[in-house]
C-alpha cells in the first residue's frame, strides 16, 4: 500500500483567461473569486471536483517560479488526456459541438467505444487533449478490436 495520493494537477497556460473560458464551456463551475491576478494577469486558479480532485491552472509566469526547469511551450500540449466524465451521452456530443463551433480542435469526434461509452477529444488553448466520456451503456459495449 502506497502513501501517494493523487490529488492534483497543474496545467501550465499560455493565456490563463483562455483557458478558464474553455473550462467553463466544458462545464466547470470556475468562480471568479479563486482566480489570483496581477497586475500583469491572471496567474493561477483551483479548481476542486466533486471528488476531492484539484485541477489548476497556472500562467508560465508563475510555473517558472516554483519550477526552475520550466519550459514554455506555445500550444504544444501532451499526448496526455485530461479526461471527464458526463452523465449523459447527448452531453458529450453538445459539449464537443459547442466548443468546435468556438474555434478549438477536435481530436476525436464523438463516438460510440467499444466499452459503451460516448467519448470524444477537444484540444483546450494550450493543446493539451480533453476527454469527455459518458457513463458506460451496457448494450452499448462490443468485443475490442484487435490491436
């Protein structure tokens, strides 16, 4: 047994505002109070999940004060995804149109899986891969393709 919990994840940003707004039209409930900002911007905001999990973001400016190997990137992002899960399987396909609609790219339309789930990849403003997956259908789920 491991003492490590994972509670936390910082996503380094370009434009922290940007990304607080493509959060938000993913639906996260980001409240204005928990953003810090400077004079130069906004620099960090937390936001804690319901289960406990905190997604924050931070500027490059700050990163590069609490990491001293701190690389900044222009809309690099990961082959990571960041993944949330929705509900209801129309919510992944609305979400997805909504925010392709608002100019940032789609990595994987929405689709049915093989697990019964209705998935689909955004890229937020940095590039770094957004899932959304919704609870699995169980007559849904199919035999997994051979790899």
């Amino acid at each position: 047994m491991t003492d490590l919990v994972l509670d936390q994840l910082n996503l380094i940003c370009n434009d922290v505002d940007a990304t607080i707004s493509f959060y938000r039209l993913l639906g996260l409930d980001i409240s204005e109070s928990t953003v810090w900002r400077t004079e130069s911007g906004s620099h960090h905001v937390e936001v804690k999940m319901p289960n406990g999990f905190e997604l924050a973001f931070d500027s490059n400016a700050l990163a590069a004060v609490y990491n001293s190997g701190s690389i900044h990137r222009t809309n690099s992002g990961t082959r990571n995804v960041l993944s949330f899960r929705v509900h209801n399987p129309d919510k992944v396909d609305s979400i997805c149109k909504t925010l392709k609609e608002l100019g940032h790219s789609v990595s994987q339309e929405p689709y049915n899986t093989f697990w019964g789930s209705r998935y689909a990849i955004i890229e937020d403003p940095d590039g770094n891969l957004v899932g959304l997956m919704s609870e699995p259908d169980p007559s849904l789920v199919t035999d997994p393709p051979q790899i």
